[in-house]
C-alpha cells in the first residue's frame, strides 16, 4: 500500500517500507508522534498525537494570522509557528489536508504557503503526506461530501475530541489518519479507503 503511494524512486519506497518496519517494532506506541495539519492563510490547525489511531489524547496549536499581514510576511509567521509546534518532537509521520484549490491570488497564496512549509519538513528529514479533503471526510466521517459542522458531530461521536477551530478537528483527523496508515490492524471499513488515498513524500536524505 505505502509502497505504491509512495513518490520518488524505487529506493524511496524500499527506505519506507523499512522505516515502517521499524514503526512498527515500536513497543510503546504512545512514544510516537503523528502531526496532522491543516493549513490556512486565515487560521491553521495543527494537532500532534500518539500512535493510537483510536487515541485523543494529544496536543493542538492553532495559528491565527492578523488581518493586516499579507504577502511573505504572512508566509513567514504561518511557517515559523508551524515549524515552532514541531521543535523537539520528530514526527514519525507529518499528514497534510491537501490545498482545495479555487482561483485568483488566494490560491497562489496556499500554494506558496503549503510549499514554503513542506519544504522546511522535508529538509529536515521528516517523512511528510498529503491526503485530498473529501478523503479526509470520508476518515472522519464516514462520507466524502459532508458539511464542517457534520464532520466535528462525527469526530466527537468517534474520538470523543472537540475543538472550537474547523481547523484544528481537520488537523486531528489528519494526525489519527496518519496513526492508521502506520497502524491500520483493526481498522474500519471507511478507514481503509482513506489509508489507500494517502500520499507519502520521502525527506531529503531517501528522495529520488
């Protein structure tokens, strides 16, 4: 499955199948970190818990850029703040909303902005992945078409998490998406549709 989501050479995806072998020798998985992420020019999510896929227990960050910043400076804060959650924890996995892309600057704006902090992560050794948002619903919530306030519902009925930021319950089914990709023994059906979507990024030091 990873192998064949995984971008890059035939060595990338030999160097995770590896790398998840040792994941998975883990004795202790609340040892480990999955970072999920939400980005947005307006309000970011970020969310880091264990290796539990079934497991709310974790910390979240919720980044809120001011109204009066545009252009690079905006970039800037959004990615120092996000590199800053992710200081002195390794994640064993990063998983990213995908960008829902409309037209205009805007979306030229989230492109930067996804690129600017993707590139950051994968100098930095981090394995990093990206799952499309109607994919992430259908983790969540079971469906690939629901509305924000049905996707929190269904995270609460599931995980018993809430969080008064979109952003932040987005970034929440990020991180326990990832947990499920390294971790998918016992997963739901819907669950396993989604792992199947998930595409993995190799860091610098294994890209081909």
């Amino acid at each position: 499955m990873a192998r064949t989501r995984t971008r890059g050479s035939g060595e990338s995806a030999a160097t995770w199948d590896r790398y998840l072998a040792e994941l998975r020798c883990v004795g202790d998985r609340a040892a480990l970190r999955f970072v999920g992420v939400d980005l947005s020019l307006r309000s970011t999510g970020l969310y880091a818990g264990d290796g539990d896929p079934k497991s709310a227990v974790g910390l979240r960050q919720v980044v809120a850029t001011p109204e009066h910043l545009r252009g690079q400076r905006r970039l800037d804060l959004i990615a120092d703040e996000v590199l800053g959650f992710m200081d002195g924890r390794h994640a064993a996995l990063v998983l990213f909303e995908a960008p829902s892309f409309g037209s205009g600057d805007r979306a030229h704006s989230k492109g930067a902005l996804h690129g600017v902090i993707k590139r950051e992560l994968w100098l930095r050794g981090h394995w990093i992945a990206d799952v499309p948002p109607a994919t992430l619903k259908v983790f969540a919530a079971g469906k690939g078409n629901v509305k924000k306030p049905a996707i929190a519902v269904e995270v609460y009925k599931r995980w018993r998490f809430e969080d008064d930021c979109d952003d932040v319950i987005d970034a929440f089914a990020c991180s326990r998406l990832a947990a499920a990709f390294v971790f998918p023994s016992g997963a739901l059906v819907h669950w396993k549709r989604a792992i199947d979507k998930v595409r993995l990024e190799p860091p610098r030091i294994v890209a081909g």
